[in-house]
C-alpha cells in the first residue's frame, strides 16, 4: 500500500492486480473497511510489474496497465493507460463517512454486517 497524508487526511492506494487499484481517502489511517465495490484478492506482484515515480508535485505508481498520478498538494487522483491516455479523475474529495445499506429479503442492512 502507499500512503499519502494532507492535513489529518490520508489517501491509501492499494494494487490488487496490474489492472486493479483501490482508492481509499480517509480521516483514519488505520481504516480497513472492506471494498463493496472490489471483490478481488490483492495478488503478490513480481517486484518488475510495479513501479513508482516521485516529482516535486506528483507522485505516479506503475503497473504495465495502469498509472495512478496524485497530486500532493491536493490529493487529487488521476487513473491513466499505460500510452498516458486519461481514464478517470477523481478531485474535490470529502472525508464525510456515509452508512452504505443494502438490501436482503427485504430487510436493510448497513455494509458492515
């Protein structure tokens, strides 16, 4: 995992696979809620398919698929191709903690049971 820390936020991002990352922002640092959205088992990666950059206002972590570009100064996040082509973006992040509720049966459950 990396770790960036702005203010008392942090940013986690996890590598599951060369083509699965996890974003997670939080006010914890020691948040590890389990994902609703990725169901995958991080894999141990060689040490060659996983690669990190550092400028003085970015940092870039590496897979032969994927970029992941975040801003220090902002915690901003950028998902790009391997060629630099833009994917998704994610800025103006809040650190407000939502209760996520599926439902089963009908009846309401918050994610955590």
């Amino acid at each position: 995992s990396y770790i960036f820390q702005l203010d008392t936020k942090y940013l986690k991002i996890r590598v599951y696979n060369e083509k699965i990352v996890r974003i997670t922002y939080s006010a914890d640092i020691s948040n590890n809620k389990k994902s609703v959205m990725i169901t995958a088992v991080p894999e141990d990666l060689p040490e060659d398919a996983l690669s990190e950059e550092r400028t003085d206002t970015e940092c870039f972590i590496k897979t032969k698929y994927l970029t992941v570009a975040v801003d220090k100064a902002t915690l901003n996040v950028k998902f790009l191709r391997s060629d630099g082509t833009l994917l998704s973006s994610a800025s103006g992040h809040s650190l407000v903690e939502y209760d996520v509720f599926k439902t089963t049966s009908g009846k309401a459950l918050t994610a955590s049971e």
